[in-house]
C-alpha cells in the first residue's frame, strides 16, 4: 500500500464555522492520520497522510467542507510521508 503525505491550505470563511471538527470526522471515516489546524491569517491547514485514493476524497470533501464553510482555493502540496501520526486530530 502507497502511503502519501500531503499538505492542504483552504481559504475562504473557513473558521468560525466548524471546518476543523467536521475534516476531523471526514479524516477519521477515511483511515487518515494527521492534524487540522487554523492559520492566523484565516485559513485553515490540514497535515494528512494515508493512500493516494483516501487523500483525494479528502481534497475533494474540502473544496465544499461542512455547510456554513464558503471555500475559496484548495492549495495542495505533496511532502515525504513520516509516519509520524497514529490519528488525525485537531490542533488548537
């Protein structure tokens, strides 16, 4: 099993609206390990890695993000994997 690490910053009214616990939710019911957290200049990064296929529907569920999300750009950065997460968890 191919394992990635990717990097996803979105923008837009991404805090404030609960994006960080519902992509906690989305994570976990897609096997992934990693951190979500808020920017201090409004956006929100997520830390992610699991299979090629599971980080694409995660990027795909974030282009949207829970209801009163209003995402603007979903920037992606692909990273070595370290394995250094045994969940997915928000940082506060």
């Amino acid at each position: 099993m191919t394992v990635e690490r990717w990097q996803l910053r979105v923008s837009g009214k991404v805090q404030g609206v609960s994006y960080r616990a519902y992509t906690e939710q989305k994570a976990g019911e897609l096997g992934l390990t990693g951190t979500v957290k808020n920017l201090p200049g409004g956006d929100v990064e997520i830390i992610a890695e699991g299979t090629p296929d599971d980080l694409e529907a995660l990027q795909d569920w974030c282009r949207n993000g829970p209801p009163q999300a209003m995402v603007e750009n979903v920037s992606t950065e692909t990273q070595t994997p370290t394995g250094e997460f045994n969940d997915f968890r928000v940082v506060y």
